[in-house]
C-alpha cells in the first residue's frame, strides 16, 4: 500500500481523477466509475431481486453468493461503460458497512485484490454517507450546509452535513421506515420490496380512507419510530379479518403512506428551520417515493426552503454514490489498508464529508 500512498501527490495534482466504487451490501451488486467526485462514467446495478422475491425478503446466504457470481462481471462492465481499463484508474472505493457481512465482504475483497494488484489507492465509506453524497451527483450546484433525511431499509436518519462532517440530528427508535413499507406491503400481500409496491397501489387509494398515528410527530426531537405504525396497519388487518372482512388494499396503503411521510417531511423541516438551513435532501431507498418527494418538495416551497433528491436510480443501492463519497477521502489522503474489514455495524460517525 505504500505505493499506493506515494502516487497520491500526483493524483492530487491530475485534472481527472477516476474511482472505481464498489457496493455489495445488500442485495445489490454494482459498480461505478467517478470522476472527480461529480460526474458519473458508470453506473452499473446487477439487482437481485428476483432471487429473493419468493423467500418475502433478502435471504443472506443467497445475497453472498449472488455477489460472488456476479461481482467480476458487474466490474468488466463497469469499466467497459466508462471506456477504461484498470491502468485508467486512480483508486477504488468500497462501502464496507454497515450491510450483511457475507454480502459486505465480496466487495470489501475485491476491492482489497484490485488496491493491490494495481497499487491503488484504496478507500473505505460508510454506506450511508454514499446514500446522501448521491445528491451531489443529481445536483452538481449543491454544497453543505443541508439536512439530509436519509430513508433507507435500514436506516432512517436525520442528518446536518455541513463542510466539516455530518452530524446526526436524530434516528429511528425502532424499524427503519423502509423496513415498514416492506412489512406493511408484506402484510396486505403485494410482495417484495414493499416500498416501490405500495408507492404504486397508492396511487389508487384514497390517503384519508384511515387515520393512522403520526409517531412522534409532535415531540421535540429528531427522532422517528416506525414500529407502532406498521402495529397499527397490521392490527387493522387482523381486526378485519376476524370480521371476515376483506381490506382495501389501495386505501390502506395509501393511508399507511401518508402518515409515514407526513412524520419523515414535518421533522425534516422543522430541523432545518431549527438549524437556520436553507436546503432539505432526501437520501435512501425511499428517497424514490412519489408522495415523498412531493410533499417534501411542497413543505420546502411553503417554508422558503430548497428541497433536492437524486433521481430513483441513484437513491435505491449504486455504486456511483459510493465514488462521489470517496472523493473528498482520496484528495485528503485519507487511504484504507490490506486490513480493511466488513463491519456489518459501521457507525455513521462524525467524520469529513463531501463540500
Ligand atoms: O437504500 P436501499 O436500496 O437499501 C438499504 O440500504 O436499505 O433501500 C431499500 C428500501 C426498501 O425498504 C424498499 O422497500 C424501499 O427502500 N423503497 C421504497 C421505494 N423504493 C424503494 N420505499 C417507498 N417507496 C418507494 N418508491
Ligand atoms: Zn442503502
């Protein structure tokens, strides 16, 4: 690694500096080729939805070896889009947590084998500063300060990033939000992922058919709690089904979505105005929801905010947020070594962000 680190002055000094980034930590294989943090030469995401869809859920062992069938291809192809081979490089990146550890790893060493056999600078990012360094790449213009709701199957977060790091304002208590629209769509029978069904099928309900709770809409912090939402819409169920009732799935659906939404864009807000922050961002999976960004974009408008989301491709798992993220890491020099690891549990520390 050594001499990885020695080219580093030389990559400081280059006017374009190319990263190839990879991402294996859930049930998403890609890779993507940056250029100098902004400009995306490759994008490619080999999904496995497919796969998982009859298990309901990301069966881990399978999302381990899907990865491992895949990783090499993904790579080719994704150097081939940028027109590259890997002497056009001047680093790799991985997200090496947090995710599912068999999954982390295939990338976490591939990325290893490629920093050594081509001496290149290697850097390590957290999945979730990937998933807000994507607006980055929709909005070239953008740059911190701004709050950044990030929305995810894992994660659902509140956060500032401002030029010197990325600060967490606030968290879930209990599920992530996408993890309540999967179960949620899971529960009224549409299937995996939940989230992109239940966007759809809203589209046909009526959002005031049921009045689910708000959680936490009110208190005075960050914070978010999905538990007792998805409580709610399942208990509705079972309810009607004692009766032998059938639901309205589109009304339900609907319903469930607008409380959800309405917490994740009243919080955000509130913590922008709170921080005196004129710019809200969405972040994660479920960045991709319609109402979201609708209303996200509506509340920004009322409050004389601005609101920004990548476009669906790059909030769902990519790659590319990956190399936007690493950029900022690379010209700081700030290089991982030969033991870099997995961690399933990566904390989305404080740490230096993109500006
Ligand atoms: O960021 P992501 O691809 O993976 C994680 O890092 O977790 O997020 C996946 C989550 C899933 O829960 C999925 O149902 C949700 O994002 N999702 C959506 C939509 N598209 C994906 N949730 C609501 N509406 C959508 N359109
Ligand atoms: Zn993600």
């Amino acid at each position: 690694m050594e001499r990885a680190r020695r080219k580093l002055p030389a990559i400081m000094q280059k006017e374009n500096v190319n990263i190839l980034a990879l991402e294996s930590s859930c049930d998403e294989t890609a890779a993507a080729v940056i250029q100098n943090g902004r400009t995306i030469l490759s994008n490619v995401i080999d999904s496995q939805i497919a796969l998982h869809q009859p298990y309901g859920g990301v069966v881990p062992e399978i999302a381990s070896r899907q990865h491992v069938l895949a990783m090499e291809r993904v790579i080719a192809a994704a150097l081939q889009e940028a027109g590259l081979d890997f002497d056009g490089l001047d680093a790799v990146s991985v997200a090496y947590g947090p995710g599912l550890v068999g999954a982390l790893l295939v990338s976490v060493s591939a990325a290893k084998a490629i920093a050594f056999a081509h001496d290149l600078p290697l850097i390590g990012v957290h999945h979730i500063e990937g998933h807000i360094s994507a607006n980055y790449l929709a909005h070239p213009d953008l740059s911190a300060p701004f709050v950044c709701l990030v929305a995810s199957g894992g994660h659902s977060h509140l956060v500032k990033v401002t030029k010197g790091g990325i600060l967490t304002l606030g968290a879930t208590r209990d599920d992530a939000v996408g993890e309540a629209f999967d179960k949620v769509a899971r529960a009224l029978g549409l299937g995996y992922p939940g989230g992109p069904l239940i966007d759809k099928i809203a589209k046909e309900g009526n959002p005031d058919a049921f009045h689910f709770p708000r959680v936490m809409m009110e208190e005075d912090n960050d914070d978010f709690s999905f538990s007792g939402l998805k409580t709610a819409v399942i208990n509705f169920l079972h309810n009607l089904s004692q009766k032998g009732e059938q639901p309205d799935v589109a009304d339900l659906a609907a319903s469930f979505q607008k409380a959800a939404v309405e917490v994740l864009v009243a919080k955000t807000i509130r913590a922008a105005k709170r921080e005196g922050i004129g710019i809200v961002a969405l972040a994660g999976g479920v960045a991709s929801n319609s109402l979201l960004r609708e209303t996200l974009q509506h509340a920004a408008l009322a409050n004389g905010l601005r609101a920004v989301y990548p476009p669906p491709v790059l909030c769902t798992d990519n790659a590319a947020m990956g190399g936007c993220a690493a950029y900022p890491h690379l010209m700081r020099g700030e290089l991982m070594d030969m033991t870099l690891n997995a961690v399933p549990d990566l904390q989305l520390a404080e740490r230096l962000g993109n500006d």
